[in-house]
C-alpha cells in the first residue's frame, strides 16, 4: 500500500507543474499583447497629434493670405492669428527685387533666405535653428517701422499684426 501512496501523490505534483507552467506561459502572453496595445496606441496618439499640428499649420496660413486678400488701397486691419502650438514667434520679410534687409535680422536664418532668393517671406520661429519658412503669394511687404522685416512675438498661441493696404500691396507690422 506504501508504493500506491507515493504513486498517487506524485500525480498532482506533475500536475501541478503542468498548471504552473501555463499559468506562466498565459502571463507571458497578457504582458506581450499588453505591451502591443500601449505601442500602437502611442503610435495611433503621435499621429494624431501631427496631424492636428498640420491642419493648425494650414489654418493659420489660409487666414493670414485671406487677411491680405482682404485688405484694399486705404484699408488697415488689425488682426489676432492663432499659432501653431510650440512657435515663439512669426517672422515676415519683404521679398521682392530692389528691397534690402539689414543683415542684422534677428535670425541668421532668415538673412540668409532673403540673400540667396529663396521664395520665403514668412517664417514661424520654433528656436534659433528651427525655423519653418513659407510663402505668401500676395503681394505684401513687412516692416516694423524702420526695417524691412517685422518679427511678431508669440502670445498665449496668438499673434497680433496690423495689415495696412498700401497702393498695391499689403503692409504687415506692429499693431
């Protein structure tokens, strides 16, 4: 009867380890699939918020032309334009043949731009190095009251400018 007891007993150890080892196995499992869903889902959120910082990019661009489009010989606007988030200032250069801007503008970047004729007369300024140049096809020219750029700092994601219509084109300064 001894050697039925020992038989008997080392059954459920084996089982036992059997249960053990896919208890392991399913836990290895939950933390695999779990891992998965917090990548695509860090993935999915980074896309979002890329493409929601695309369309705020295009939306501040279609209303600043508009705003230019808008105004007529005599006309002065003076309108707050929604920045995309993480911009510390817009710059905007007059580009056009015949107009010089000092090489002292506040950013290499820019002077740089204007001097080797890239067409570029708008520039949203994350940091020195990080500037995001576009173009603006209205005719328009920028100036701050001495110089023929005009840097508008950022203010809680706004901006503000005055938009003067000057015989053919747009002026865009200070307010």
């Amino acid at each position: 009867m001894s050697k039925r007891n020992n038989l008997s007993t080392v059954k459920p150890i084996k089982k036992a380890k059997k249960s053990q080892a896919s208890q392991v196995f399913i836990y290895i499992l939950a933390i695999i699939v779990f891992s998965l869903v917090l990548l695509f889902g860090y993935k999915a959120i980074k896309g979002l918020i890329t493409s929601s910082e695309k369309i705020d990019y295009v939306h501040f661009k279609a209303k600043l032309e508009s705003a230019i489009k808008r105004v007529d010989y005599g006309d002065k606007l003076i309108e707050e334009f929604s920045i995309p988030s993480g911009f510390n200032e817009v710059c905007f250069i007059s580009y056009e043949p015949g107009v010089e801007i000092p090489s002292t503008t506040t950013y290499d970047i820019i002077y740089d731009s204007w001097s080797s004729n890239v067409k570029a007369n708008a520039f949203l300024v994350l940091s020195d190095e990080d500037i995001t140049p576009f173009y603006i096809e209205q005719k328009m020219k920028a100036t701050d009251g001495a110089n023929n750029f005009y840097c508008a700092p950022v203010n809680k994601g706004q901006i503000e400018l005055t938009i003067d219509g000057v015989k053919d084109y747009a002026q865009i300064g200070p307010p």
